[in-house]
C-alpha cells in the first residue's frame, strides 16, 4: 500500500505542471488592482455599503490568492544566506543588474529588499537548504530589524514600481562639512567599501622630497658661498650691485636679522617721470636662487614704448576729485590743540552730543536706540532692525548637534531618467534621500530635522510616512517671506 503523504506530494508536483488551457487562461487573465473608491468612515448598516464592502474584499482577496506562472527558464536562480544577511546569484542576472546588486571577489550578491522584490516580480527564486523559499518566506526571513524593516521595505518596493533606482544610504560614504568645502567627494562601492584612490605624498614628505631635489641640483660651489654668508652674517643687501652710468655704491650689509631686510633691498622704478639711465646693472650674486646669472639689462628700448606723457586734466575734474579727497583730521585747529588721546575722545562726545536731532542724554546709557536720526538708511535695513522675529536657515547650527540615532536616512533615490545611463560603480548625486516613518510614530522634531539635513547635504530630504500601506511623502525647505520694500 502506497504512503497517502507520498501521493499528496507527487500530485502536488505533478500539479505545477499545467495544460495549454490552464496557461494561456493564467497569462490572459487581468493582473490590475482593483480601483478603491470612495471611504466610508462611519456605518450605516444598509445592505448596499455591505455588498460594497464584501465586492471589495472578495476582489482583493482573490488577487492576493492567485497563483503565478513563470517560465523557469526566465527565472534567476538564487541561494539565501541567513548568516551574511545577503543573496548570492547561481545563474546569470537579467536586466535588473543594472541598477542592483553587487559583486564581492566575483560573486554576485543581491540586498534583502532587492532579492524580494525581485521575487514579488516574478524575475528571481530563492533557495535555501535547496528548497525553494515564497514570497511569503522571503517576507520572515529577509526582513529584520538588522536588515530592513517592513515600511523601510513598502517605501522601497513602492518606489521601484514607480521606476525610480532606489540604493541603501551609507552614512561613513558621506563627505563631511569640510570635505565638502573642499569639494572633495567620498566614493564607496555597493558592498561599503571605499574606492582606493592613488596615494599622494603628506605636505611633510613633499617638502622632504623637494627639499632633497633642490640639494642634488645646487653645485658644491652655491652651497659653499650659501654657507659663509650665513656664518658671516650678511643676511641682505642692495638689489643692484652698481649702476652703470651712475656708479652707485655696492650692496649694503644687514646684520642682526636671518630675514632679508626689505627696506634695504632697492627696486629700481623703470615707469618714474624721473630721469633714469638707460641700462641696469646685474642685481646681487647672494640674492639669486641657484647658479642663475644676470647681465647688464637694457630698458631704454622698453622706456620708448611706454606713455610717459602727463596726463592733463580740466580746472572741473580737478576739483571734482579734490572734493572726493576726504580731508586730513590733523588739518582739523581743534584737534591740533589736543595734548592727548582723553582731551581728543571728549572732543568726539562733545560733537556727536551736539548733532540735530540726537539728544545726548540717549546715547550715554547702556541701552541705546536701535538708529540714529540724522543718518540716512535704507527703508530695507531699518525694519530688519526693528524686526522682532528674524528669519534662520534649516541647517544652522546643525554642526553643533549630536546625533540622537532615533531618526536616520534609509535611501538614496535616483530619477527614472536615468536609468538608460546609470552605472553603480558611480551613481552621480541622488535625487532625494529618504527617511522612513510610521504615521503612528512620533514626529520629528527640530533637532532630527537639522542633522538629517545636515548629513544629507545639498541633497533633498524626503520624510516617507507609511499608514497601513498608504504613503505619503513629505520635505522641509527654507522659504523667505514675503516683502513689499525693495532697496
């Protein structure tokens, strides 16, 4: 007699297999969601609302029920491992590679919410200790408060469906705010790792390294001449040793100092309306890097080409700039006559005590008006003065925050548009980050809203709020009110 367990397993198997009939019954049929119409909040207890109730659910039951039929040739093969919390492909990806996945020491590897989703499509099957895993086995065993949360997942699966390209968000890939001062971008792989990037020697190793060029280069002559000056003392000196036609005096000696002193060193001005010779002698050995070598230079050619004329302006244009000259405060008789600093500050209360339209008395207290009347103002800058609640930035002061760790960004989300062009090795800037919340749950507060702000950066924050399977999306953005005075 043959085991009853042994037939009710056989003509399980035997009955995946279906008939021409069965299959093209199961691809003709209407795979849309039922249309939801409008809600009733409150019963009425009539027959009709019952009938639309139970029409609903009978349409959404038999939905959820329905078996699929995939061809298991278009299937992905798939193996789960519980211990990596990750899925790694048997058989060769389709077209979802693209956009997700990773690749560790040449294994393919899938994320938990990415190898469900691609269950719930009908493009990958998962097994585990060589049985194939549901959906609904996929649904206990690949999300966990380690890997991803049931929201965190209806956010993910609800944004795939609508084309976007959807990654994990990794804080530690993140620049920081001086990095991104910088403009110094911090890449990382799928799988976390950072891009290795070419090593660059340490401002200390380049300075050694330079250092040990410039003393290959300098002859054993230089050194020898550096040497003595610096024993000797002579430290600087005039820039040009003698002048040709003049027959000026050589360099003169600082000594006392282990800088050039620059008071000393003599530029000659070859633009001056002052007459000047035609040819330069050569500046000073010591005051030449290297082995370099100067001649006698010739700027009478470089003279003639210049514009030495005088400029000549009108009687008008000279006494136009004459009154913007601001005038002397030593021309001033009366601060002439002070001796000191304390007779001169009196001299400055006393005239501005004495302006139209300021009364003393307001202006030596230790609270004092916000404006003074005699000084004119725009309309703009004085109700900012005498605004009592002034606008602030979302993210200022965000720095000085600790992390909480209540409140994180779960995904980086990519445009639909992007898909054609998309590379995973180097994804570009995201589109919007995502924070997923319960719409039970608290709200965030302002302390939660500035440091997810400021680790997102210039990146839009998006807060997904899931109520029972709706979601909703909402962000926070500065805005400036409103004015009606313009300066």
């Amino acid at each position: 007699m043959a085991d009853p367990n042994t037939e009710d397993t056989e003509w399980k198997l035997y009955n995946e297999i279906l008939t021409p009939s069965e299959l093209f019954a199961a691809r003709s049929r209407s795979h849309k969601i039922p249309v939801r119409g409008q809600k009733d909040f409150f019963p009425d207890d009539s027959e009709e609302q019952r009938q639309r109730l139970q029409q609903s659910l009978t349409e959404h039951w038999s939905l959820v029920s329905e078996e699929r039929v995939e061809k298991l040739g278009n299937l992905v093969k798939a193996t789960w491992i519980p211990s990596e919390g990750i899925v790694e492909l048997q058989s060769p990806a389709g077209k979802f590679w693209q956009t997700m996945g990773f690749s560790v020491s040449g294994k393919q590897l899938l994320l938990p919410e990415e190898a469900l989703y691609l269950m719930e499509c009908g493009n990958l099957q998962v097994f585990h200790l060589e049985l194939p895993l549901s959906v609904q086995d996929g649904y206990e065993r690949f999300l966990s408060s380690s890997t991803v949360s049931l929201l965190q997942y209806q956010v993910f699966g609800h944004l795939k469906r609508l084309g976007f390209v959807v990654h994990r968000f990794d804080p530690s890939c993140q620049p920081s705010s001086y990095e991104r001062q910088l403009n110094l971008s911090r890449s990382c792989d799928r799988a976390g790792n950072r891009l290795k990037r070419k090593r660059s020697d340490s401002p200390k190793e380049a300075q050694e390294q330079s250092g040990r060029k410039e003393e290959d280069v300098t002859p054993p002559e230089t050194s020898r001449a550096r040497l003595a000056a610096e024993c000797s003392g002579v430290t600087g000196g005039t820039w040009w040793l003698t002048d040709v036609h003049g027959g000026q005096s050589g360099p003169s000696q600082a000594s006392g100092s282990s800088h050039w002193d620059f008071s000393s060193i003599l530029f000659p001005d070859v633009g001056s309306m002052e007459r000047q010779p035609g040819r330069l002698a050569s500046p000073d050995p010591s005051l030449l890097p290297g082995s370099l070598a100067v001649g006698v230079c010739d700027v009478a050619p470089w003279r003639r080409r210049i514009n030495l004329r005088q400029v000549k302006t009108s009687l008008k244009e000279q006494r136009r700039q004459k009154s913007k000259q601001r005038r002397g405060v030593n021309k001033d008789r009366e601060v002439r006559r002070c001796r000191n600093w304390t007779e001169y500050r009196a001299l400055l209360e006393r005239r501005r005590g004495g302006r139209h339209g300021r009364p003393a008395h307001l202006w030596n207290r230790d609270v004092t008006p916000l404006h003074e009347p005699g000084q004119p103002i725009p309309t703009v800058e004085l109700l900012d003065k005498i605004s009592v609640i002034r606008s602030t930035h979302l993210l200022e002061g965000a720095s000085r925050l600790n992390d909480s760790g209540e409140w994180r960004i779960c995904f980086n989300v990519y445009q639909p548009e992007s898909v054609a062009d998309f590379r995973k090795s180097d994804p570009g800037g995201p589109y919007a980050r995502v924070c997923v919340c319960s719409f039970g749950g608290p709200v965030p507060d302002l302390r939660a809203l500035k440091t997810l702000g400021a680790q997102s950066g210039d990146v839009s924050l998006v807060f997904a709020v899931v109520d029972h399977g709706d979601i909703s999306f909402y962000t926070f953005k500065d805005f400036t009110l409103p004015t009606d005075v313009f300066p």
